[in-house]
C-alpha cells in the first residue's frame, strides 16, 4: 500500500541534507550573492511551478489520487466535492470550520495545522519588529565598507557578521531585538496551550466523543496478581462515581495469535493460487480458441467470451455467518445434465436457456460502464453493481444493527453468572456474528453450514495432523532445537478439520484438468521449520491449493476452539477498566492506584482498542526501565554514528580512488566505463533513499522495544527520537566544520566551550539555511499536492502486483495515511533553524514565512481530499512540538552569548560583556519558564477536570434529543462556517472571566456597604448563600462548554437560543427533509459519475446512530485481545464462464465445511482481468465505528 507516502518523501527531504558524511557543509556557501542564490533555487521554483500545474490539471481527472476523501470513506468523514475550475480546490481550505475538519480529520491534523499557522504567525511578527531594525544596522556602514581587509560579500552584509568595530553598541539593538523573540514565542507558547486545552476540553466532552468506549476506559499495567481477578479489580475501582461498567483482564494469547497470522498469510496464499489458476486455465482457453477461430471461422463451437463481471451474485461455501435458509442450493459440477454450455454450473435459477440472451447484452452493458468509468482498468479492477440499491437487506444509515447472540465473560453482569470459574472471567467465545453480506451495512446471526454456530466445533473424531517431521532424517538434530524456539506445547485435542478421502482432486475429474496439467498448478517448498523462512530449491515441494486448504481447515477449527477456552492462556499483568461516567476514569487516571511504588501504573487514557500493542502488555515495571535506557542508549549511538553508514554510501561514488586505495578491489578496474558509472552514479543515491527509509523504521522499532502500549504512544516517542536526530544531523552537524565527533569531546571536557564552537560556526552558516529552507518548501509542497509516490504505486506498480479480487479491493480503499511521529519533527527543526538566526541573520525570517504559508495551504489541502487517519493521540503532539521549540529558543541564546564575548576591540578586550551576562541571565529565565510552564499545564493536556462535567451530561442529553446534522458535526453550539472554534472558546472563557470578576466586585460592594451600614447603626441586610450543587447530579441547562455562568445571564442565552421550542424544532426538520432530499440527489448523482461510491455507502459507521444496546454489544468485544476477536477469513476468488471457480468452491465444500470460499461480485471480464463489484464478503462495517 502507498499509506505512507507524503510522509515518506517528507522525511527523505528532510534528513537527505547531509548525506555525504561532510561535517560544514553550510558554511561553503559563505558570501553567497544575491544572484546565485536566486540561481540556484530557480530550478527548484520551475519543479514547482510543473508540479502545481499538473495539479490544477490532474485533479478532476485523476480524483482517486486527488480527490480519494470524497467518495472512499464512510460518510462521515467524506469531505464535500470541490468544483471544477481551476482554483475552485482553493474555497474549502478556507471554508472549512473547525469542527468539520476535526471530525473528518481529527484532532492531530488540526493541531498540525495549528502548529503551522502559529510558526507563521510569530515570524510574520518578528519579520515586522526585527527587519526595519537590523538590515539597516547591518548593512549600513558595515565592515564591507569601513575595513577593506574583511570584506563581506553578497547576503553575508545583512548578517551579524557585517558590523564594524567601531560600531559595537548597535548590538544593544540585537540584544533587545534577542530578548523581544523570546518574550513573543513565550507569550505565543503560552496562547496556543491554553487554545489548545480549550479545545480538547471542548472535543473530549463532546457528546460524539463521550459516546465512545476509549473515553470512560483506562488501561492500568503492572497489575499485581493479587489484583488480576474482576472482583478484586470491581471492589478498588467501584468507589469512583458511577461505579465500574466493563472489566478485561489480559491474557497471553501469543500462540493464538501466531496461528491467526498463519492462517490469514495461508489465506492470501490461497486465494492468489486459485485465482492464478482460474487466469490460467482462461488464458490456455482463450489462445486454443483463437487457434480454433483462424483454422475454421464459421465453426459453431467456439464459445462467446463471456464478462463475467457482469453476472451478479455466485456461491459460496464454510460461511459461518450465513442462515442455513439462505445457504445457496448444492450443486455437483461433475453431475451429468447439470452443465451449461459454457461449463458454468446451474446455481440461483440461472437456466441454459437464459445463458445466451445474457451474453448478448455483454457488449451493451459492457458500453454502459465504460461510459460511467473511463477505462475500466483505472477503477484499479472496480466495476458498478447496477442491482446495488435494489439489493435485498440493505440498511440506510441511522439504522440499527442486528447482532447475534450474546458473549460471555467481559461486563460484569455476566462475570456474576460464571463466578466459579478460574480467574473469575472468561471472554467471549468469539466475535459478534458477523452479517451475511457486511456490503450490504446488514449484520444477521445464524448458523454455519453444518448448523452450528462459530464457534462451536464439530463433533467429529481428532485426526492426526498430515504433517511430515520437521528436518526429514534430520529430525533427531533438529528437533530439540525447534522445541526451544517454539516454547510450551499445546496438548489439546482438536476436532477433525477436514475429510482426508476429498484432500485432492482424485474424486471426480475436475473442470481444471480440461485446460490444464497437473505442472500448470500453483506449488511452493515448505521451510525446514515453522520459525524459518521459506527458501527456494530447499524443503518439501507441495501443491499450493492443496496444502493451503487443509492448513487453513485446520487453523480454522483450532483457532474457533481455542477462542471458547481463554482460561488456558497465562495472565498478564494488566486490564482495561471501563467507567461508567468519564470523570471517573480521569480521576482513576490521576489517583494513587497502590500503595508499593511503580505498581498499577502507568494508566493511560483514549487508548483506540486497534491500537493496543499487546505483545507490550505483559512487560513488568523494572523491565520498561531497562528498556528505557537500552533504548536511550541506542538512539544516542544511532544519532552520533549515522554518519558512518552515510559516508560508505557516499564512498561508492569514488569508486576509482577506492580501487587506487584497496588493492583487494582492483578487479572492479576490468569494468567497462559505462557500469563503473552506473555504479558510481545509481547506486549511491538508491543506497541513501534505503537508509532514509530504515531511519523511521529503525526509531518505530526502539520505540516498541521500550515497551510502550499503543501506537500512538509509538509516535509520541518517535516525535523524541527523530526531532533529536534532525537537530544533529541536518542542524548542527552541518553547520559546525570541525566534526561531530570532536565538537562533542570539546563540549563533554568543557561545558563551556559549547558558546564559543556555536558562535564560530553558526553564522557562516546562514546562507545554506536559505536555500535548505526555499528548497523544502518548493520539494515538500509540490511532492505533497502532485502524489508523485501515489500515482507511481497505483498507476504502475499496482497493475503488476495486484491479482486478487482482494488486492484491488484492498488498494483501491487504502489512503494516504499520516505518521506523525516522524512528520511534526520535519517542520519543528525548520523554526527552530528561524529561531536561531533570526537575530543573527534576520533576513531567514522572510523564507521562513513563505515556507510556512506554503505548507499550510498544502497540507490543509491533503487532510480534507487525500489523506485518511484510522488513530489519533488526541492532539497530544502539539504540546510536545512547542516544547521542543525552546532548543531554537536555547541555541540562539547561547550562540549570543558567545557571539556578544567574541566581540573585540582594536585592544582585543571584550566589549559586549554585559550584553552577554543580560543574554545569560535570559537563558536561565527561559529555562524557569518553560518548567513553569510544564508544571501550570502539564495535567490538564492530558486530563480533564471535574468542573465541566456536570455541563458534559447536560449536553449529552441535549444531543441525545437533538436530530439536526450539523448541531450534530459542531463541537460547540452556536459555532458558524468557517469560524474559528478556538476563538469562540476564548471569548466564553473570558466571558467568564468578566462575570467572575464582577460577581467578586459585587460581592466587595456588599461588604463595604454592610460596614457602612454598621457605622452608621443600621442593620445590615440580609442575604441568603447560594445552595452547593451537587456534582454529580444534573442542573440547570448551559450551552456550550458548559462553562460557568451568572443564572440570568444562562437564563437569557437560552431563551435567545433555545433549541427545544416549537417553532425551531419544525425548522430544524424543514431544513433536515430537505437536507435528505438534497443528500439522495447528490448520491444518485456520484454513483453515476463514480461508481466507487458504492463500497461506502449506506453503512451505519457512526456511534451515534447506534441504540445503547447495541453500543454495549460492540464495546464487549472491543478490549479483548484481537485474537479472540478474529474472523474466518474468506477465500475470495473470481467467477469465470468455464466453470473452474464454482467447481473449485463444490471441491473445497466437500473438503472441510471449515472453509470459507467465494466468487460472489468478483469474476473476470473479457481481457481475463480479476474485477469486484463490491467489499469482499468478510468486510465487517462494524470495523468502521469508532470505539
């Protein structure tokens, strides 16, 4: 998939600056003119200028890369389609509000772009205070005139490096100009926090988001096994208010786990092979009947080539979801009298007579889907399924689910019926039934073909397992070897998978064998052992469809019975407890949980059920610490050492000094020229794109090792590592000319030394910055808004690699995903590099500005059209990101320090001595802030106080009667289009403020009347205290925030804007008919101009279309362990007209009935191309509710 590819070319942008191991490479470009400079980046302008055309051009044209986020995602989180002029793409980056955005979007997307325009806002500030002073300070009467013998050339004259010595006290202007940046980024840090904790207060007490399972539930680890029990765990956790609703205990499902991916990598096996056969036995077909055609063209024998794409339905067979009523009729393809013309077996009614008249119509229906998609083939192997709204079962949105039967063993209701067994909890036996056709939005119970649920296994006899001893006459060697690595056995008798009599193809001639050998079918070699790789020409040779179907019988049987028994995995030392009001879990959060150290924590919260890493959720307290510093250890080494795997790279493009240097490298001389230049030439630039490429791959790896429990908290580490690593290498390392290596000894032997190196190098080394920062917003921004790696992948790659019906499914639906543990710290480093020369050299302020602007048009555009999410941290990164904004703010400080001690006079005594104590003092009063800071916000970027949730129920009611869409999308009432949801947050804050202040004031009268009263002997007046409110009972109604309010002044906004009256109910479903109408017409509308549309549409994807009841039913299964949750893959393969594929699924139905294999809505067209019409038959649109 090309999930990733914005952020890959991002990040190899952004660390491919010094890739030649050159310590200093930025201070060549010293005294650098205007003109060549200008030069230089007209190139990376004209790239540009290209790429934003093909862009204007392309984006109507190309909307699966463009435009993807307006038809393939579930409608909430669609984004409206733009118009088609060339700069219409322009209105919704600007239209868009903010609470749209964050719930399409989510809330890291909107903090990054925050981010972004909280960078442009304080160098548009800083460009306006700081470039009127210091241009004319620097340039006018500088040492390029007044001393001949230290000429400063080109853009070096607007730097620092410009002033004269006899005009030393114009530092005084840098100094206040150095202490106006950091008093303006301190007052912006501080804004953005409290605007940033408004608005996630704002969002996590949302009604949509309350709703979820992730916001009343926390993650407690390094349980004692004291406390692993559901009672124990219900009698420390009930004294919470609102008591405890759900309680998972995590256990060890390692085994269970493996064979879940064994089984899924078994299944994709399969189906490439049995669709490389069915194309196959086409393709032999096809050229035996052109040979046929040629030889006699008036023969009556050869058949019409039919498009199978174009036959709705098929058969199916192992689905354990399907009512035993609705199962398809069995029919015997060998059967005499029971074959079509074409070999096709009689299955749902479809005669012989009926055969040609439909192959008639092929040609005019095969017209009509070319005129509603261009070229069938750029629909990545999508055909329309005309019969798609008239398909029976079908479910509009904001109608409910059906579910099947109930599970055991999560909540606590049922804990109480099964309290005598082991542990106290036994989870579910499986997964919620799934529905028939999960295409539909329809989710049925009911039996398995056998008539037994899913997880009920057979009861038929075990059957030894047709497995050869590992190693052949190696065995006795191999053995003990492989007992160490695979761990415990599993004694546990299975029932039989499969019926040994049909395990091949001896009954019965199949329909294969009429256009195929037994050569001609799919085989692969086994690996010596299950925990080594497959190897070519080494290990047993098996036939692939064969194989593949007895092990996936197998798995399938095993996996379904080892889900109904979860007592007999290990414990591990953590659970999830869920809450039944959110305050609770964020007091549960911030609690003393025991009364040992390092015990029953850390606790998380928002934790996303797909999202858990739970090979992490056994490792105990001392364990993360070690892996703590182990892996500190190894970034720190990764970060000082980088360059020695980035100077071999560049050691490959002098290949002839190497074969002059190493004589054991002389015969690379009996080359010809042409491949000692493609060597010298290709391979050093491929070597450096694998290296960037490992780079965010090595920092996920450290950050798992370490032990973290989510991939979120992955990213939030990853933001760390990678922020560092940029600083150094693309940062320091460039910039100083001694090497890193060095710098770092001096600097380790003397502290202090660290002003003076920064001060020598860093000036020099401006105006490579200018280029670097021009060239990342042109490469970067025109990357981001053409998709090179996306049009690359889907238009060239995918057409090679994907055979499946499920391959180009799977790649059609995947989007551009952020990974933003590698992407905020791109951008950090850019303004940390502004920072640091904005007083030293100011003129970095004006390309700061239009690379910031640059990127935020961009990538707002990208995160409404392109890319897609499935987690998000919360915004959790933004706070992270201005944190690490203080090492631009601590560089540039101590780099002035340095520069004001250097400056000398014609005596060679330091002159700007008290300039540099004020600067150091500024050093330590930023330090003192930035802890002040951290200390004033640090718990309220996580947690939420218990002030607003009085305010929160009262919305949650007020959303639970409230039908309109956009109160709905609005995370705030009263919030307009296009309006800043941060500002209307601010405004009530300081509304509230205001009524505070005079409520106090008031408050002061009273008194100073009262002893007014008293002197003159009267009686003071009486006055009666407001009653407490009860916490946790429900009040009176306030909009909004629910922030507190004097009671007339809630009083009057509610009758201003009260949306239960009468006559604004009929308005609101006046407007919302006519909303539905409207959303019908655009509907029927997109089908026709992208059929696409289909795979999306009318599933219930929303939590809040779904009753409590069925919330409840999707939360139990929510925080088990995946395997217990996974699902019997399908088998999806295509429909042909010789019959292959019906006969392949009768075969494998008389095989095991533990087999899911189907053809329905995927077949092959006339050029014997693999084409879907809808999801595969396993999709669960239950996967798509955000829990």
């Amino acid at each position: 998939m090309f999930g990733s590819d914005t952020t890959t070319s991002a990040v190899s942008s952004a660390t491919s600056l010094n890739m030649n191991g050159e310590n200093g490479k930025a201070q060549k470009e010293v005294g650098v003119s205007l003109e060549t400079f200008l030069a230089s980046l007209s190139v990376a302008a004209v790239v540009f200028g290209v790429e934003l055309g093909v862009f204007i051009i392309a984006r109507k044209k190309m909307q699966r890369i463009y435009e993807p986020r307006t038809y393939l995602v579930p409608e909430k989180r669609r984004t409206p389609i733009s118009g088609s002029g060339l700069f219409d793409w322009l209105k919704p980056i600007f239209a868009t509000s903010t609470s749209e955005f964050i719930s399409k979007s989510g809330l890291d997307a909107y903090f990054f772009l925050r981010y972004l325009l909280m960078l442009l806002k304080i160098f548009v500030l800083l460009a306006c205070v700081i470039l009127p002073i210091l241009l004319p300070l620097n340039s006018i009467g500088g040492k390029g005139e007044s001393d001949p013998n230290e000429p400063v050339k080109g853009m070096d004259k607007l730097a620092w490096t410009n002033v004269s010595r006899e005009k030393t006290d114009r530092y005084w202007a840098h100094l206040f100009l150095a202490i106006f940046v950091v008093v303006l980024c301190g007052y912006m840090f501080y804004r953005e926090l409290r605007g940033y904790i408004r608005l996630r207060q704002a969002y996590l007490t949302s009604p949509q988001h309350r709703l979820r399972a992730s916001a009343t539930t926390v993650l407690v680890t390094s349980v004692p096994r004291k406390w692993l029990t559901i009672d124990a765990l219900l009698g420390l956790y009930d004294v919470f208010p609102g008591g405890v609703r759900n309680i998972w205990i995590n256990r060890d499902y390692h085994d269970l786990n493996e064979k879940v991916k064994l089984r899924n990598n078994m299944a994709k096996k399969l189906e490439r092979a049995e669709t490389d056969l069915i194309r196959l036995a086409k393709k032999r077909n096809n050229k035996k009947m052109r040979k046929l055609a040629k030889s006699d063209p008036e023969s009556q024998a050869v058949p019409i080539n039919t498009d199978m794409s174009e036959i709705g339905g098929g058969v199916s067979s192992g689905n354990p979801h399907e009512n035993s009523k609705e199962k398809e009729k069995e029919v015997d393809p060998t059967s005499p009298g029971r074959k079509s013309r074409f070999n096709i077996p009689i299955v749902g009614g479809v005669m012989n007579t009926g055969i040609d008249r439909i192959n008639s119509g092929f040609k005019d229906v095969g017209k009509v889907v070319k005129d509603i998609i261009p070229g069938n083939h750029q629909t990545h192997g999508f055909v329309a399924d005309p019969d798609l709204d008239t398909r029976p079962g079908l479910e509009k949105r904001h109608s409910s689910l059906t579910f099947g039967p109930p599970t055991r063993g999560t909540t606590i209701e049922r804990h109480r019926s099964y309290t005598g067994e082991e542990d106290n909890q036994r989870p579910p036996p499986t997964a919620i039934q799934q529905q028939k056709k999960p295409w539909d939005g329809k989710l049925e119970g009911g039996d398995e073909d056998d008539g037994r649920p899913l997880a009920v296994v057979s009861p038929t006899d075990n059957a030894p397992k047709d497995t050869a001893p590992i190693g052949g006459k190696f065995a006795p060697v191999i053995s003990p070897i492989v007992k160490m690595f695979k761990g415990r056995e599993d004694n546990t008798v299975y029932p039989q998978a499969y019926n040994p009599e049909f395990q091949d193809d001896s009954y019965g001639e199949p329909v294969w064998k009429k256009y195929l050998s037994e050569k001609d079918r799919p085989t692969h070699r086994l690996p010596l052992a299950s925990f080594l790789p497959a190897l070519p020409l080494i290990g047993q040779k098996v036939d692939t469809i064969h194989y593949c179907r007895k092990e996936i019988a197998r798995l399938n049987v095993e996996i379904e019975h080892d889900q109904t028994q979860p007592e007999k995995y290990p414990l591990m030392n953590s659970a999830f407890i869920q809450f039944n009001n959110q305050v609770a879990a964020h007091m549960a959060c911030q609690s003393l949980n025991h009364h040992l150290p390092q015990q029953m924590g850390p606790r998380y919260l928002e934790v996303n059920p797909n999202d858990v890493l739970w090979e992490n959720m056994r490792i105990k307290w001392w364990e993360r610490y070690l892996r703590s510093m182990l892996v500190t250890a190894m970034v720190g080494g990764l970060i000082i050492g980088w360059a020695a795997p980035v100077a071999f790279v560049g050691f490959i493009s002098q290949i002839t000094y190497l074969t002059d240097k190493f004589h054991f490298l002389a015969f690379l001389k009996n080359f010809p020229d042409w491949l000692l230049g493609l060597i010298s030439g290709v391979l050093p630039p491929i070597g450096l794109a694998i290296l960037m490429a490992l780079l965010p791959i090595i920092l996920r790896t450290f950050a798992r090792i370490q032990g973290l429990h989510t991939g979120m908290s992955v990213e939030l580490a990853v933001q760390g590592m990678y922020f560092a690593f940029l600083f150094v290498q693309v940062f320091l390392v460039v910039s100083i000319s001694s090497g890193f290596t060095t710098v770092f000894e001096k600097i380790t032997d003397n502290p202090t030394s660290a002003a003076g190196i920064l001060a020598e190098n860093l000036p020099k080394a401006s105006n490579f910055f200018f280029s670097y920062l021009l060239l990342q917003a042109f490469a970067q921004s025109g990357g981001a808004l053409v998709q090179i790696g996306s049009l690359i992948v889907y238009y060239l790659l995918a057409p090679f690699v994907d055979y499946t019906a499920r391959q180009k499914w799977a790649r059609q639906v995947a989007l551009p995903e952020m990974q933003w543990g590698t992407f905020f710290p791109i951008y950090t480093n850019l303004a940390c590099i502004g920072l640091v020369y904005s007083v030293i050299s100011p003129l970095i302020l004006v390309f700061n500005i239009f690379t910031f602007g640059l990127f935020w048009m961009v990538y707002r555009y990208n995160l409404l059209f392109v890319n897609n999410y499935k987690f998000d941290t919360g915004g959790l990164l933004f706070p992270k990101a201005i944190n690490q904004l203080f090492t631009g703010l601590y560089v540039m400080e101590i780099c002035l320090i340095g520069l004001f001690f250097l400056v000398r006079d014609e005596d060679g005594e330091i002159i700007c001595f008290p300039q540099g104590v004020i600067m150091f003092v500024v050093v330590i009063l930023t330090i003192l802030y930035q802890q002040t800071l951290n200390k004033a916000f640090g718990p309220l970027l996580t947690y939420l106080p218990i002030t607003l949730e009085d305010n929160a129920v009262i919305r949650d009611k007020e959303f639970a009667k409230e039908n309109d869409e956009r109160r709905r999308l609005a995370l705030v009432e009263d919030e307009e289009d296009g309006e800043d949801l941060n500002d209307l947050l601010e405004r009530r804050e300081k509304q509230e403020v205001a009524e505070d202040r005079r409520a106090e004031d008031i408050e002061l009268r009273e008194i100073e009347a009262d002893n007014e009263a008293k002197k003159t002997g009267e009686q003071p007046a009486l006055r009666r205290d407001e009653p407490q409110r009860d916490r946790w009972t429900a009040s009176k109604p306030l909009h909004g925030l629910g922030l507190s309010s004097a009671a007339n002044t809630a009083t009057t906004q509610m009758k201003k804007l009260n949306p239960f009256s009468p006559r604004t109910l009929e308005m609101f479903r006046l407007e919302k008919k006519q909303k539905d109408l409207e959303d019908a017409q655009i509907a029927s509308i997109r089908r026709a101009n992208r059929a696409e549309f289909a795979l999306f549409d009318d599933i219930p994807d929303e939590i809040e279309d779904l009753s409590p009841e069925e919330r409840d039913r999707l939360v139990e299964r929510a925080f088990q362990h995946s395997a217990l949750r996974a699902k019997r893959p399908v088998i999806w393969i295509p429909r042909d007209d010789l019959g292959i594929s019906d006969d392949e699924i009768y075969r494998t139905r008389r095989f095991s009935r533990h087999v899911w294999v189907s053809n329905e809505y995927a077949g092959l067209d006339v050029k014997n191309r693999v084409v879907y019409k809808r999801s595969p038959p396993d999709f669960d649109a239950r996967d798509l509710v955000e829990l």
